[in-house]
C-alpha cells in the first residue's frame, strides 16, 4: 500500500493555508497541491472533501454556492489556527516534497520496467507478424493475383492493429485507465467487425 503523502492532520493545515490565500472551489484546492508539488501529487476529492467538511464542522471554513459549484472560505477561527501553527507549515512542505519524491521514484521505476516490458513485446509482436506475413505469402500463392493482395493487406492490417491496441491498452494499464467496460467493449466492437467482414465474404 503507499503511505499517505501527507501526515496525520497536516493536510488539515495546508488546506487552511491555500484557503487563507483565497476562497476556492473543491476542484481548486485540489489543482493547487497538484501545482504546488509539480504534478507528482494529486489528491482525490475523496480526500479532500471529508476534510473540508470536517473544517466546516469545527467552524474553521464555510461554504457557499456559487451555481453548481461549491465555494469553501476561511473564517476567523481557521485563521487563528492558521496562525498558531504558521511554522509548522515550513516543515509539512519539506516533508511532502520528500514523501512525494519517494512516491515519484516508486513510479519512475515502476514505468522503466514497464517500458523494458512493452519493447519485449513489441518485438515479439513484430517477429510474429513477420512470421504471419511470410506464412500467409507461402499459403496463399494457388490463390488469385487479387486475392492474394487483398489477403495479405488483411493479415497486416490485423497485425498492426493487434500491436498497436496491445501497445495503448499497456500505457493506459499502467495509469489506471483500463476497466472492465473496456475490455467488454472491445470485445462487443471486434465481434461485430468479424461478422460484417463475414457479411461481405458470404456475398461474393
């Protein structure tokens, strides 16, 4: 599991300090210790939003509307307690710029072996639609002249296709990013081209 980027109650604090600069939006605070720590950390609105109610709680933030979005602002208590902590907040941010450093490096080498990885399937991947291709020429040379052409493109373009999704779906695994709807999908779009390429087969 990876450790809390911040430590208990300081994300408390910082989150007065960014209000004490001004009044901000959920999504605001969140961009701001996004830039405030060169991207490297991004916390969830699950994170921030409980604690923003919980200063609300304790009367230290109100929040008003402001359309559909929800404006939080400091009050007087937040700032006194902002302001008898004030040095503490030197030391939180040096101490999530190393966590986050830490954090970054976990993800950087993570990402290299994924990268080794991705470049020893890519190769295996070209060697095979070498093969395929080499294959499909041999197998298909009582076939006609149009035929054959047509064929051979068909091979490749499923080979590089293959590679290529193989390829988009590894980066995107590697962020987070592929679901279960999308592989459902993709397996709903794929059986569907097979049968309109069966379609047009059964014509001829």
């Amino acid at each position: 599991m990876t450790p809390p980027v911040f430590a208990h109650g300081s994300l408390r604090l910082y989150l007065l300090a960014l209000l004490d600069e001004q009044p901000r939006h959920g999504y605001e605070l969140i961009q701001a210790l996004s830039d405030r720590f060169g991207g490297t950390y991004s916390p969830s609105a699950g994170t921030i939003y409980p604690r923003l109610s919980k200063l609300e709680e304790e009367g230290l933030v109100t929040k008003s509307a402001d359309g559909r979005k929800t404006v939080y602002e400091i009050t007087d208590a937040g700032r006194a307690e902002l302001e008898a902590r004030r040095h503490e907040l030197d030391a939180i941010e040096d101490e999530v710029t190393d966590s986050v450093r830490r954090l970054a490096d976990g993800v950087r080498a993570e990402v290299d072996e994924a990268m080794r990885s991705l470049r020893a399937e890519l190769a295996s991947a070209a060697r095979e639609a070498k093969r395929a291709a080499k294959s499909a020429t041999t197998a298909t040379m009582n076939l006609s002249s149009e035929s054959n052409r047509a064929l051979h493109e068909a091979e490749l373009a499923i080979n590089e296709f293959r590679q290529q999704l193989r390829t988009d779906l590894r980066t995107h695994a590697h962020r987070g990013r592929v679901s279960p709807e999308s592989v459902t999908l993709l397996k709903a779009r794929l059986a569907q081209v097979r049968a309109d390429v069966l379609a047009t087969l059964a014509e001829r």
